[in-house]
C-alpha cells in the first residue's frame, strides 16, 4: 500500500470517529432524529461513503465518464471530511449557544384538528399547479419509458426538467408544498387519529406520486416511504430503530426504486446490470461531479468570486453563472452540441470551492451547520402540533439536498422562505380557528339556561 492510500484510508476511517464524537459533544446522535443528524447521514452516505468505489475504479461507469485520477479523488476525500466535521462545528456553536441563551424545546406532540382547513387549501393549490404543468408537457417521459423507447425518455426528462420554461416555479410547489402538506397530514393522522387527516394524506400521497412520475424521477418516490418512516418515528418516540415498519418501508422504497430504473433502462438490461445502476447512482452519483468540478476550477475556468450565488432581481451588477450547466457541457461536449440540456450537481463543498477556492471549502459547512442548527433549536421551542411536526419533517429533507444540490439555492432560500411562510401563516390561521372555537364553547356553556 503506497502513501497516498494509506492517507486515504486514515482520514476515510477517522471522519467518522470524529463526527460522532462532536455529534456527542453537541448533544446529539445519528440513531436520533434531528434536522442536523439528518444532514450528516446524507452527506455520508451521497457525498462520502462511495469514494473508495471511485479511488479504486469499481464503478465502470464513473471510470467511462473519466473519474480515474487519484490525486483529484483523494482530494475529493479531504474536501468532504471536513465538510462533514465543519458541520458538526457548526452545529455545536448553535447548540452551545442554546445553552447559553437558555431556549427551551418540546418534547411531546400536541393534539389538535384545527390545521386540516388550511392543509386542504394548500393541497387544492399544489393539484392547481401540477394540472397546468402537466397540460403543458408534450410528453410524458413515463408512458415514452413504457412504450419500451428508453432514449426518448431521456430526452423527454431533460425536456420536462432542466430544459422546461420555468421548471422551478412548478417545483416548488410540486416537489417542497406538496411534500409539506404530505407530512404535515400524515403527522396529523398518527397524533390525533382523525378521519380528516388521514384523507388529505391519501390524497397528497396520490398527488405526490403523479408528480414525482409526471417526469419520469426515479428516486423521490422511493425517498417518500423513508421520509414518512421517518416521520412516523418522530412522532413516537425520536430514536431509529428496528420494526416491522422499517421491513414495511424498505421493502417499498426498494421495489419502487427498482421498478423507476427498470422503466427508464435500456431492453435487455440485466437485473444485475439495475441493481448496480442503483447502488451506483446511491453511492458514487452525487459526489462523482465534485470530481470534474475540481479538474474545471480554476484550470479551465477561473474561480467565480460569488457569481453562481443568486441575483434576486438583478440587483447587482452581474449575471448568476449556470454552474451545474456549465460544468456539465464542459465534461459532456458531444451531448450538449446535440442539444440536450444536463446538469451536474453536486455536494454543496464543490460550489463553494468554484467561488472561492479552499476558503470556501473551510468556511461553508461551518456557517451553514450554525444556521441549519439554529433552525432545528428555533423549530423546537414551537409547540409540535402536526404541522410543525411536517415542517421539521419537510425542512430536514430540505437541508440533506445540500449532499446533491450544490450552495446556491441555500444561499438565498426561496423555497425555505415560500415554504417556511405557509408553515408560519397556517399556525397563525389554525391558531385563530381554534381561540374562535374554544370561545364559542365557553359561551355555550356559561349561557344560563331559560326556566
């Protein structure tokens, strides 16, 4: 074994040791769920855990694509050791804060009915908006991948994606509202077990599911049964653990993903050839990026100094640069010339070294663990009824996108801010309904009755 594998394996067996040892110091764990651990386990698992099947060429398909170097992967590891403990940095600063300040959290969910009015009218605006996003496509890419025409698919999950006019806009209501309300309700159903709840869970599940095959996505269905689990635990008593329920979900999650890759491959492909495809895409597909990330910066393209961040409004004097586009048409040159248009993200450290080099590396997972942190504090002081309860749910699965979504979209948070102010403005709303009722009801009782 030659010194820079031995450096590999040191730090690739050290990282873990030593974020769960500041997870501990920070008064928190992976076998517990919280915003922060939640992140931690994503970024493991998409942004490290599969850097040895890189370093040592185990994935054809990645080695196709030219991710060989090892000099370029080792430092691919070192960049992602230290995003994972500068989170756990991060999040003792705000934990240490807390204690400092004093802020006390919730530990019980509260029972209460007066949310539903407001989920369903959420849910109604989220049915809106996907019918006019699916009236717009000129193709399904799911009924194209049935039809046994794997490659049309593809250009048509480009053509309903990246490529269609104002995919965002659609998104953030079919991909994070959505999502909310599905959580939200299903957290309303397992705390008060009432028949309202458990209806507009059934329906956002529904909903949910159309949109997520409206354009062909693979995994956010298969991610939806983990989330709910996850929900699910949360509500009973916060800790991971083992149960028929676990059984229930993986073997769901499993089938669905399976099922997804089994539409969208190639005829002939072997069960073998998906199953790979999977673990591939599980373990190697979010942190393979970084890879031409560091070979593009600053060889090809000098280090942006901040323009990949957002421009709300074009206020100030530049044009944000298409950083996944850009990147991904560098390392794919025959496919964007066809037309098609891709995208690389990745884990967020790979577009703070874009803008800022190293520096940015170092400072990124500190400043965003202190923030994610202080959500996740502020979030539990706020009494848990089933809204809360899906909003720490929805905010969770929020902040482990930064293990494949890059920094950007963190930075000025519109999804975080349009779907934080629903959560804001519902509580307010259900909080009204029910000082309203609680009022009447008093009335009705200290109302002296006629002799």
């Amino acid at each position: 074994m030659d010194e820079i594998t031995t450096f590999f394996w040191l730090f690739y067996a050290a990282t873990p040791l030593a974020v769960a040892l500041l997870l501990a110091i920070s008064g928190l764990s992976i076998f517990r769920f919280s915003i922060e651990s939640f992140i931690i386990i994503a970024c493991y698992i998409y942004g490290f855990a599969g850097l040895p099947i890189l370093y040592y060429q185990l994935d054809e398909s990645r080695v196709w694509y030219g991710i060989t170097d090892q000099n370029v992967i080792l430092t691919m590891l070192l960049c992602g050791s230290w995003s994972l403990i500068g989170l756990c940095l991060g999040f003792f600063v705000s934990r240490f804060s807390k204690q400092l300040i004093g802020v006390h959290e919730y530990t019980k969910t509260s029972h209460t009915n007066n949310e539903t009015l407001v989920l369903i009218i959420y849910l109604c605006i989220c049915s809106l908006v996907l019918a006019l996003y699916i009236s717009k496509l000129r193709n399904i890419p799911l009924f194209t991948a049935f039809g046994g025409d794997a490659k049309n698919a593809y250009l048509q999950r480009s053509e309903s994606g990246n490529a269609f006019e104002n995919y965002s806009r659609y998104s953030i209501f079919t991909r994070d509202v959505l999502p909310f309300v599905l959580f939200s309700s299903f957290s309303g159903y397992i705390i008060n077990k009432n028949i309202k709840y458990i209806l507009i869970f059934i329906l956002s599940f529904t909903i949910n599911t159309i949109a997520t095959l409206a354009n062909g996505e693979r995994s956010p269905l298969a991610l939806t049964f983990i989330f709910l689990y996850i929900t699910f635990i949360f509500i009973r008593n916060n800790k991971y653990y083992f149960s028929k329920y676990i059984i229930i979900m993986s073997i769901l999650s499993i089938s669905t993903i399976y099922f997804m890759f089994y539409i969208f491959s190639s005829e002939g492909t072997s069960y073998i050839s998906i199953l790979s495809s999977i673990s591939g895409r599980t373990l190697t597909g979010q942190i393979s990026p970084a890879y031409f990330y560091i070979n593009f910066f600053p060889a090809h393209q000098d280090f942006l100094s901040g323009l990949s961040l957002p421009n709300p409004g074009g206020l100030l004097p530049y044009t944000p640069y298409r950083i996944t586009y850009e990147v991904w048409a560098w390392a794919f040159p025959e496919l964007a010339r066809q037309g098609i248009v891709g995208s690389m993200p990745t884990i967020f450290w790979a577009e703070a070294y874009a803008n800022f080099g190293y520096a940015g590396v170092m400072l990124a997972p500190v400043l965003i663990g202190i923030w994610a942190s202080a959500l996740s504090i502020a979030l539990g002081a706020i009494r848990q009824t089933p809204m809360t309860v899906g909003f720490i749910i929805w905010a969770a699965v929020h902040f482990q996108n930064l293990a494949g979504a890059g920094l950007s979209q963190f930075i000025l948070d519109f999804r975080l801010m349009l779907v934080g102010g629903l959560f804001v403005f519902g509580r307010i709303v259900s909080q009204s309904l029910g000082s309203r009722s609680t009022t009447s009801h008093m009335n009705s009782v200290s109302k002296p009755s006629k002799i």
